[in-house]
C-alpha cells in the first residue's frame, strides 16, 4: 500500500499571503498595526516579483528593506513573513522555516490571529522541511489558541506524529480529522498506522468504508480480503472477493485466490465451476497446475468423472507419471480395470516415486479382469519393491491357490 503525503504548494502559500497581507492595514486607523508607506510600496512591489517569478530580484528588494527597517520591530516581521513566502514559492523550505520562525520571534507586535496563522504556516513548512520535533511544538502551540480546529489541522498534526513513528497518537489525530471531513489519502494514512499496529479490526472498518466511497478500485478489494485473511476470518474474505468481482475484473491470480477460499470454506463446487468458467473464458491460463487445482476441487466436489477428464486435459499438456496414476486410481475406484490398466502401464513409463505401489495396482486391477498371468507379473514386479513386497507376495499367494 503505497502512501503519498503532500500539501499543496499553491494552497500553503496562499494561507501564507492572507496571513501577510493581513498584517498591512490601507488606513492607519490602528497606530499599532500601521506602516510607512515606503514599506508598503516595497512589500507591494516584492509581490508582482514573486507573480513574475523574479524571486531573486524579491529576495533583493526584501533584504534591503529589512536592513532598513530594523528599528521598527513590526515592519521588521512584516518582511520576514515575505522573505518566507519567496522561500516557499522556491521550494526552499529550510530557508522559509528560518523566516517563520524569525517573524514569530517579533510575535508581540502581531494581532492574534496573524501570530496563529504564522505557526500554522510554519508547521506546515516544517513537516515539508522533515524538521518534525519544530512542526509539532508550533502545532502544539496553535491547539492550545484555536477555538475550533479544521480537519486540515487535525490530519497535519497525525502526519506530523506518524513521521515520528508515534503510531498511537497519529492514528487518534487522523481519526478526528476523518470525522470531519473524507479525504482518501488521509484514510490511506491511517489505514498503514493500524496495519503497522496489527489492529485488524480498525483496518477493517477503514477498507469497508473506502470501497464504499471507492467501489471499483480494485485495491481496496484486495486489501480487505488480505486483512480478513490475517484476522483468519476466511468467510468474510471470501465473501469480500465475492462482491469484488461484481465490481471489478479479477485477473488470474485473484481468481485463483477466490478458488481457494471456495475450497478453504468447504464450497469446492463453487471453485470447480469459477475454474471451469475461467479457463473456458481464458481469464486463467490452461497449465498443468491449474488444471489440477480444477481436479481437486472437483474430488472435493465428489464428481469423479469431472476429475478424470481435468486429469486428462492435463495429460495431454504434459504427461507425467504422477498424473497417470491419479487417473488409474479414479478408474480402480470406478472398476473400469482395463481403462485402469492402461493408465498405469502409461505411468509406468513415466517417471514415478513408488514404482512398486503402482505395479501392485496393476495386479490388482488384472485380477479383477480375470486377467491371471498379467496380474501374476505385476505382483512379481511388486515384490521387488520394499514398501510393496509383503502385499504383492499376499496378492500371489491367493493367485496360486486359485490356480
């Protein structure tokens, strides 16, 4: 679950400019918060560089102004708020942190909300510069005066602590931003803090709420069937894979996934018959192993002759002793021992782990043909094998009192 945490660099410096220009009054009906005009213009001017992205040349006008005005604390942070915005609008944001925080320094000076917005801003530059101890001492500050915190606030200050590896308080503060307002990063966010915390069940209710905002991305399908899986809690994740393909297109090894949930959930009929569909429809590949995960279900499903002819259509993609003789044991079980016999003569010529065992089959399905000397050979051929010595030398010993 890739993660992207980023601010919008037009939406910060925009609170940044509001923040400035609040701070120059056009009437100088409040002394306190007045400034020459020579100031002004200067600020005014900074502003159509920064629009023509003449940064240098505002950086220039800025630090000339700011030598000048040294005697005038509030003019003084006036112009650090600018030089910071020219930072920003840089992409420097170490630089733009530096002036934030020389502008708070002159925080007497500034009205009460411009001193708020400014420590918001400056958190926010902060967690940008990756200086995240400072962005969460001036959002601590800002908490304490903001009367009502957005959800904005609330989602920075759970960035700020996950950056931190401080899961807990992260997860709790993006919890309250969520509640205020949907954001599907911010939910992403939160969801990897109760993966990492192993807190299913909150991870759970995260995903079902993305796919109720997000239906046809695939992920979060995806990701809720995981999370059921490491809750062991194989119903729901089946039934989540379920829903998932009325929604969104399974490729093949999702597919293959929901065969064995059917399987795991003991419905095998349901898995044999997806299989069946998918292969047809060519949404899974028809390879050996896929085809003899749609016989297994089938054997789970007890449709043996369902089985038999998965087996065969595996055969003829590759044969192998190993499915030859699964096939012979389906038709020993049918009695069909000639069909049996020929299956197991064919394994035979095959690579096989217990030669012995399968010679043994062989026998006896000659016998049961009424076919003698053939399951004579079989049972002495069975004799040479350990693991099949003393049943084959049974097998003979009737053999020969019938005879």
């Amino acid at each position: 679950m890739n993660i992207c945490h980023t601010f919008a660099k037009k939406t910060a410096t925009f609170l940044l400019l509001i923040t400035i220009f609040s701070g120059l009054p056009l009437n100088a009906a409040d002394k306190k918060y007045s400034i020459t005009k020579k100031t002004y213009k200067t600020l005014a001017l900074s502003r159509e560089l920064m629009d023509q992205s003449s940064y240098q040349n505002a950086l220039a006008k800025l630090n000339t102004l700011l030598a000048k005005v040294t005697d005038n604390r509030y003019e003084t942070a006036l112009v650090h708020q600018h030089l910071a915005y020219v930072y920003l609008e840089q992409e420097n944001y170490i630089k733009a942190l530096h002036a934030l925080e020389k502008t708070l320094t002159y925080a007497d000076t500034l009205p009460v909300d411009t001193v708020q917005s400014v420590r918001y801003n400056l958190a926010q530059t902060a967690t940008r510069a990756e200086r995240f101890k400072i962005a969460e001492k001036s959002l601590n500050q800002w908490f304490v005066e903001a009367a009502k915190p957005p959800a904005d606030a609330w989602y920075l200050r759970g960035l700020v602590h996950y950056k931190q590896q401080q899961l807990k308080p992260a997860a709790t503060y993006l919890k309250r931003a969520i509640a205020l307002s949907h954001h599907e990063n911010w939910s992403i966010l939160l969801l990897t803090i109760y993966l990492d915390l192993k807190q299913y069940t909150q991870a759970t209710k995260i995903l079902t709420q993305l796919i109720e905002y997000y239906p046809h991305k695939k992920e979060y399908w995806l990701n809720l069937t995981d999370v059921y899986l490491m809750r062991q809690d194989y119903p729901h994740a089946l039934s989540t894979l379920q829903l998932a393909q009325l929604s969104i297109d399974l490729n093949e090894q999702e597919i293959l996934k929901l065969a064995s949930l059917y399987l795991h959930n003991n419905t095998p009929y349901n898995a044999a018959t997806l299989l069946t569909t998918a292969i047809k429809k060519q949404r899974i590949k028809n390879t050996v192993q896929n085809l003899e995960t749609l016989a297994n279900s089938w054997a789970m499903a007890r449709e043996p002759e369902k089985e038999l002819n998965s087996l065969k259509q595996a055969i003829r993609i590759k044969p192998s002793g190993k499915l030859y003789l699964r096939s012979a044991q389906i038709l020993l079980h049918k009695e069909r021992w000639q069909e049996a016999i020929l299956m197991l003569n064919r394994a035979l010529k095959n690579k096989i782990k217990n030669p012995g065992q399968v010679y043994l089959l062989k026998g006896i399905a000659a016998y049961q043909d009424k076919k003698m000397q053939t399951a004579k050979t079989a049972f002495i051929q069975a004799t040479k094998y350990n693991k099949s010595k003393k049943q084959a030398n049974n097998w003979l010993q009737q053999l020969n009192q019938q005879q």
